[in-house]
C-alpha cells in the first residue's frame, strides 16, 4: 500500500498540488457574491429552476440567453439537494477546476518531460483569467474542463469518451458548439489518413470518424426544434438584452475588433508567454532545429482554435469578453511550454524566459488600467478586493441612512440583492441617471461610466465617503445643491 501511494505521489505530485491550490482558491471565495455574468448564467436561470421545483422548462424571454441551460439547473439541482447557499455554489465548480488540472496533467505528459512538467503545468494554470473564473460560479470552468477531456479523448482515440466530451460541450454553452468544429479539424488531422500535400481523405473514414459527433449533433438539433416551437426563436430575438451584442459589424468595426481580440491575447500577463513562444521560435531558427512531429501537432492545434474562436470576436459587434479565450490562452502555452522546455536545449536561456513567464502571469492580476478605459474583471483576481468594499460601502449607506434604492450604480451591481447573495432581499441599485439621482456610487470595476459622466463626477459632485485597495476602488458621489 505504501508503495502504491509513493508512486501516485511521484507520477501525480502536479496534479495533486494543483487540486490542493484549486481547493484553497474555492474555499477561499466560498463567501463572495455572484460577480459579472455569472448572475445571469448562474444566479438567475439557477433560481428560476429551483423556485419552479426543477420543472424542465425554458427560460422567461428576460433571462433566455439562448444557450442550453443546464449549467443553471444543475446549480438548481445541487441548491435543491445540498442547500441554497454561496458556499454550496462556488463547491459545484471545483469539480469542474480540479478535472481541468487533471485533463490538463494528463494532455501535457503527452509532450513534456517529467522533470518540466511542473513548470508547464505552473505556465498555464497561473493564467489570472482561469483563475478568477475558478473564484467565480462560472460555466466557462465546465465548458474548458470538456474542451481538455475532447482533446485528451481525440489524442488517445478513445470514441465513446470523444462522444461524451463533445455531448456536453453542446449542453454548456454555444462556445462550446463552436469548439467543436476545431476540435473535428484536429480530429481528422490526428485520426485519419489525411494528408496536408495530398489533400485527400476517405469519404468512408471521415464518416467513421464523424460518429461520436452525432449525439452533439441529436442535442442541438432537439434543443433548436422544441426551443423555435415554443419560442419562435434560436440564440437570440430582437427584444433580447444581448441582441445588441450580436449585431454584424463593418469593415471599420471588424478592424477595431481585431485589435481588441489582440490585446484580449496579450492581457493580464499573458503577452509574456506570447515573447517566451517567439523567443523559442528565433532560437529554433538560428540554430536550425526542424519542427518535430509533436511541435506539428500543437501548432495545428493553436492555429485551428485561434481561427474558429477569431470569427464571432471580429465580425459581432461585441462577444471579445477575456473568459471567451480561454481555450486560446490554453492552446498557444502548451505550444510554448514544449517549444521552451522540450526543443530549446539552452538552460540558462529556458530558466530565464521561463521565470519572466511566471512573473509576468503573477503580476497579471495587478494590471489595472486608468478609469477611461473598460476592463474585463471577471477575468483577473484583481478584482477579489470588490466583495469587502462593497460590503463596506453598502454597510456606510446603511449607518448614513441613505436609501440604497436611490444610489445610482451599474452593471455588474445592479442587480436584485437576492440574486447576488442568495438572501431573499430584494432591494438594488438602479441605474445610474446622472441628471436625476442626488447620489451616485461609482466603481472601477463598472465599465458603464462614460468619459463625460466621469469628468462631471469629478467636477461637480461631493465625495462623501470611499472604499479603496490596490487594484478596485469605491466612490460615494452627492450631488452638490
């Protein structure tokens, strides 16, 4: 017995240290309310589900997001069993957290060597988007844990695994559809006698290959059909809150989104692990190393994701949230981890890049950008300071007797107290109406402020209290009589 466990902890120690972070993380944040759009996937269609008694049932149009809403009523289901409560759910994705350690250990063992493979490991499971989406009660935490085990699943040929892998990326979301399409790809490139200078496959075993992507498909379909019947509509209707966002841009709009997907690549952090990759590239260069069957491999692999994942993001007026690329983030650091710690044989040059990497990934979670400039914090731990000073805030508000219900505040707080805390109350904060409202709270962390509100605020309004840390800020604005 001893030996058996001496062994798992010498061939899994990575893993096991990575479920313990994961764990501490999750508890940690067991206690913070529903952040960013986790309300609506989480709180609201959750809380739906359980005030209906688990009745299978659509969504009300108000909070159809157009996606398949098991995410919400699992949550419902593990809220009905386990009770309603934070804790309860921030626990029911940490499953989710430590399988992606896991499907990751094992993706990874595929291309790196034992004694690296804790720094690749280190390389991207530090990334500050995946980590805050684990602080958070987030369906894209599901959606990446079936990404890896569709991945792990095509590399080891297992079909009935492929089957399942992709079944559920089908009920997590529609990323999770259009994950699969380059997911196919990479399928048929690893399993078939596909040739890139021939450019010829089997109709016959493209077909064979096709099966387990048939009950993705049967869900889909079934979904769409009772979904149309009932609703008239699929994704999205007009009246939709998010319709909006999926409007078709321009060439001038489609340009501009371009470059923010690009700086969403680069952000947190992140635009060190993309130098360590060209680093390793002008390394492999100069000294004329051939690309081997693996670097080929992964390549496709980034490539592939990267193309698929690009199109909504440029041509849709506005789906370029960070959490959205997280399959991105994971790809292009295999890519580099094996490229830098397998190819390159120059350690004083791999310890180097390899430890700017770390730093620049740690330090990710400090990058905050001045108040003119919307950022994404769902998708860095900087934002963990927000929960205390909200709470602080809110219990100055409430010493001060001013009546929150006339406080001005936006997106991600302005909504219904009981789908935030799961309390039951039902006070919020309205929207801000900068002409209408004698106070108003602003935050860092809410994107809506436009520059003109944010020049009158600070011009023509009283600071009567604030609430201040490292990365996220809280002011208390009364209008001056």
């Amino acid at each position: 017995m001893k030996r058996k466990i001496n062994y798992i902890l010498n061939q899994y120690w990575e893993f096991l240290l990575f479920s313990v972070l994961l764990t501490i993380l999750v508890l940690s944040c067991g206690d913070h309310i529903f952040f960013w759009d986790t309300v609506q996937l989480g709180a609201r269609h959750a809380t739906f589900y359980y005030e209906n008694g688990l009745s299978l049932e659509f969504l009300p149009n108000q909070i159809d997001s157009g996606h398949i809403p098991s995410f919400g009523y699992l949550l419902a289901l593990c809220w009905t069993i386990f009770g309603k409560s934070l804790l309860v759910s921030h626990f029911f994705v940490l499953p989710f957290a430590i399988g992606i350690a896991w499907q990751a250990h094992r993706f990874l063992s595929n291309f790196i060597s034992k004694k690296n493979l804790i720094w690749a490991m280190l390389l991207l499971l530090l990334d500050t988007t995946f980590l805050s989406q684990v602080s958070l009660v987030s369906p894209d935490i599901p959606l990446l844990f079936f990404f890896l085990l569709g991945l792990n699943s095509i590399y080891s040929n297992k079909r009935l695994s492929v089957a399942l892998a992709f079944s559920f990326l089908f009920l997590v979301s529609m990323r999770g559809m259009i994950l699969t399409v380059p997911l196919f790809l990479f399928d048929v490139y690893l399993n078939s006698n596909f040739s890139f200078k021939k450019l010829k496959i089997s109709i016959l075993g493209l077909l064979k290959l096709g099966i387990p992507y048939l009950p993705a498909a049967f869900i889909f379909i079934g979904f769409s059909w009772f979904h149309y019947n009932q609703k008239g509509w699929i994704g999205y209707h007009e009246d939709s809150p998010w319709a909006i966002f999926f409007q078709r841009v321009g060439v001038y709009g489609a340009i501009k989104n371009t470059a923010v997907f690009g700086w969403r690549l680069l952000d947190f952090g992140r635009v060190f692990i993309w130098m360590i990759g060209l680093a390793s590239l002008v390394w492999i260069w100069k000294n004329k190393f051939k690309f081997s069957v693996k670097a080929k491999q992964l390549s496709v692999l980034f490539i592939l994701i990267i193309s698929f994942l690009s199109i909504p993001a440029i041509i849709y007026f506005d789906l370029k949230g960070h959490r959205y690329f997280m399959p991105i983030y994971f790809s292009v650091t295999i890519l580099v981890s094996y490229l830098i710690l397998e190819i390159v044989d120059n350690n004083r040059f791999k310890k180097i890049t390899v430890s700017l990497g770390l730093i620049g990934l740690i330090t990710g979670s400090l990058w905050v950008y001045p108040s003119h400039i919307a950022q994404g914090w769902d998708s860095t731990l900087g934002h963990l300071p927000y929960y205390q000073l909200r709470e602080n805030m809110i219990k100055f508000m409430d010493e001060a007797g001013i009546d929150k219900s006339k406080v001005g505040f936006d997106f991600p707080g302005g909504y219904e107290q009981r789908f935030l805390d799961l309390s039951g109350e039902t006070w919020f904060f309205p929207e801000v109406n900068i002409d209408n409202q004698n106070y108003i709270l602003y935050s860092n962390v809410v994107n809506e402020f436009s520059d003109e509100e944010l020049i009158n605020l600070q011009n023509n309004w009283e600071i009567i209290h604030e609430e201040k840390s490292m990365t996220v800020e809280f002011i208390l604005y009364q209008k001056v009589q």
